[in-house]
C-alpha cells in the first residue's frame, strides 16, 4: 500500500461562459417517470467527475471543446431526456420533463500541462473547483440541468472533461454508455453502437408491494435519527492509497487457500475492518459495509442492453464492532462474500417495494461504509479522438464512500487507487492499520 502524497499544484484556470447545449434535432416533448430504484433518497444528488486525456499528434489542429460540444448536440438527439428537466409528483415521484432546454457546457483554458500533474493524478484533485465551475443556480435536484460538462484545454495540448449528473437519471454504467455514445458520434458514427433503452418501467414497485428481505442498507426509522455513531465531520483528512496486484496478493496471505476470492473481496474486508479499529468505537455497537453492485444481469429476464437508468443493489454485510476488529481478515472476508450472493431479482424487487412504501427512503448512514467497484465500469472506454483518458475518477473523497478506481502504472501494470476520507486521529490509525497488515509486503517494496 503506498499512501499518496497531498497535493501542492497550483494553476490559473480561465473560463467562457456556459452555455446551453441542446439536441441538434427536434426531440419528443414529454413527460417519462424515472424509476422507484432511480428516484430513492440516496440517488437524489449530483455527482462528479473527471477524466484526463493526453494531446494525441493525429488530431493536431482540432479543438476537444468544439469536437465534444457538436457530438454532445447529436447524441442528446438519442438521450433527449438528459435535455430536460426533472419535476416532482405526488408520493415524492420524480419525473422528467422532456423540454429539450439542453446541458450546461463550459469551455475554459488552464496554464498547464497533463505532466505538471505527475504522478497527482488522484482524488482529490488539486484546483477541482475551477476544472468544474457549479454555475450558479444549476445545482438543485428539480427544475435544473440534469448534465453539466466543462472542456478545460492544457497547455500540451490534452484537456480535462469534467462533468457533474444528477444521479436520479443514471449510474455509473448509464452514464459512461451516454458518454461512449458522445465519443462515438465525435469519431464520426451517425448512430450509437448500443442504442438507449428507457423502460423505466421495468423497476418500479409491484401492485401489492412485499418486502421479503431485511435491507439493512436502508433506513428503517422514518421520523428520527439513526441508531449509531455518526462519524464528525470537523478536522476531516482525504488521503488516496495506491494498491498494486503484489498488495493485493500479500493480503490473500491471511486467507485459507481453499476460500475463493475476488480482488474486490479482499480489498473491501480489507479497508471495512481497518477503517473500523481506526475509528476505535464502541465494540458493542454493529457497523456495515455495504457494496454498490451493478444489479444489470441479477433481474430474470435481465435489463435489456442499453438500459441507462440506476440499476443499482447495495447489499450489506454487518457485524458487531467488537466480533469484526478481533476476528481474523477471513471473518470479514466472509461476510463480504455472502453479502454480494443477496442480489437477487427478489432482492431488488423488494428493494423497489420498500423504497416506495417507506417514502422513498434513504441508504442507512450511520454505522456504515460504503464501497463502489469503478474498475469494471467503462469510462475508460470512452473517445472522442485523443483517444483514452490516462485517469478517470471522482472529484474527491467522501466520509462514508470509497471508489475503487482504476490506474496503471508505467510498466501497465493495473493498479487500484482508493481514496478515504476519516477524522485526522483516525487516519493516523487507519495507515498504522494498513501497514501492520502489509508489513511483509513493504519490507520487499523500499519505494513505499
């Protein structure tokens, strides 16, 4: 595990004015519901994100910002309800109104090159305020831009491709297939390779609603606070930790040979049970990890190809503070394992079913740690002629969630880099926990 350093880099950024990017073509003007998977409490926000791509010799002359603006004006023709505008109806319900008004788009310049980044290309990214401008005004759930984009050209040639989405309307997995499309239509196709699939229909509540399964990820206490420490938010410290396959291979160490494994699996039993002792709570008290899983291929029949909208499970796994700091790396191990095997096509209906009979409900906070695998997640598959982005990742960390982001090192070895956001006396703990358990590992690495 190598703990990478805070950053220092310091750059002027100069923007035009944003403007509105509407499809190119007239699209239906409509009302379309968002599903009851989409319009949970624990979706209704926007997120952010970055991707870094290097000048490229053969689109010398070309400018990404002009390239991207035009193909985002063709592709909204097909995901015209990202040109809308979100509504809300009776019961809490989101629906989007498709007006076509279009997405914001800021076109800016920044004094620097992608190599003064070096090897900082992790959260949280140093002057992310400029690289992605909150427009004033833009920012709330209902009634305004559902995508905002900001092309920032370097200096080298290369540029940063910023955007913030309101997560009602897609995941990770809709969200990277609207921006494949993008890259596509920019390289010269007439149509996306994958066309858009709505249906949101099809994860919406049954008739007669029937919870089958105890979700503990989601809140059951509809009118008061959580059970449970809530983690303080003052003296808060991010930090990112770079792990290689040879780390990863040194915790399979603690681990019986005849238990299966994913890289996932070891990781988040890993982080949970180290995050946990850092913390130094209650051993008494019951904590969870819940794990964000692409839901897709779990439905019977599954979500056709295409499907852009949140098909999300967050499984659970939980334990007594006390039973998952004493046991062995296995104990968590476990439970990670089991949690995961949850996700069902019964599981996520009585998810849906749950969400709307407990108003929407939201994801359970306090006592939890949430994890999200992006190594699976193709936004580095995404185009627009400068080929691949060297890095994509969220803007920064965030108190109870950590991405699993996808790096390659020099040799193009795969890499995961996984930022963590705690109180400043629990990092202390939590990088002693880290390397207690690495130890081994670190003596045979000098660079760490």
């Amino acid at each position: 595990m190598a703990l990478l350093p805070t950053k220092s880099l310091v750059f002027t950024v100069r923007r035009q004015e944003a403007e509105l990017v509407v499809p190119c073509e007239p699209t239906p003007h409509e009302c379309k519901p968002l599903s009851d998977i989409d319009d949970q409490e624990g979706h209704r926000f926007h997120v952010r994100g970055f991707h870094f791509h290097q000048s490229n010799l053969s689109m010398k002359g070309k400018d990404p910002a002009k390239v991207i603006k035009e193909a985002l004006a063709k592709a909204l023709v097909f995901y015209y309800p990202f040109a809308g505008r979100l509504r809300e109806g009776p019961n809490r319900k989101l629906i989007v109104d498709c007006t076509g008004e279009g997405v914001l788009f800021i076109e800016a310049n920044a004094d620097i090159s992608l190599v003064d980044f070096g090897d900082e290309l992790y959260p949280p990214f140093p002057c992310a305020e400029e690289l992605l401008y909150d427009v004033p005004g833009s920012n709330g759930l209902l009634n305004s831009p559902l995508l905002l984009i900001q092309v920032t050209r370097l200096k080298c040639g290369g540029f940063i491709f910023a955007h913030r989405f309101n997560h009602t309307m897609a995941d990770g997995t809709g969200l990277s297939q609207f921006m494949i499309a993008v890259g596509e239509i920019a390289l010269g196709a007439l149509v996306p390779s994958t066309p858009p699939v709505w249906e949101r229909h099809l994860l919406s509540a049954r008739d007669s609603p029937l919870i089958t399964y105890q979700h503990e990820e989601y809140s059951h206490n509809t009118s008061g606070p959580e059970n449970g420490t809530i983690i303080p938010t003052d003296n808060l410290v991010c930090r990112s930790f770079l792990f290689r396959q040879s780390h990863i291979s040194s915790l399979r160490r603690f681990v019986p040979h005849n238990l299966r494994c994913s890289t996932f699996d070891i990781l988040s039993a890993c982080l949970w049970r180290c995050r946990t002792k850092a913390l130094e709570l209650d051993p008494n008290e019951d904590v969870r990890l819940i794990c964000i899983v692409n839901a897709r291929f779990k439905f019977n029949p599954p979500l056709p190809l295409g499907y852009y909208g949140n098909a999300l499970g967050f499984p659970t796994a939980s334990s007594s503070i006390g039973k998952l700091t004493q046991n062995p790396l296995e104990y968590a191990l476990k439970l990670v394992k089991q949690a995961k095997t949850k996700v069902t096509d019964e599981y996520m209906k009585s998810a849906m079913d749950l969400l709307v009979t407990r108003g929407r409900a939201n994801v359970k906070l306090a006592g939890s740690y949430i994890v999200s695998d992006l190594t699976r997640a193709k936004f580095k598959e995404i185009d627009f002629g400068w080929g691949e982005a060297v890095l994509v990742g969220p803007e920064t960390c965030w108190e109870l969630i950590s991405f699993y982001i996808p790096s390659k090192n020099k040799k193009g070895e795969d890499e995961i880099i996984v930022p963590i956001c705690l109180p400043a006396s629990a990092m202390k703990n939590f990088v002693k926990e880290l390397e207690d358990m690495l130890k081994d590992e670190q003596t045979a690495h000098a660079d760490i």
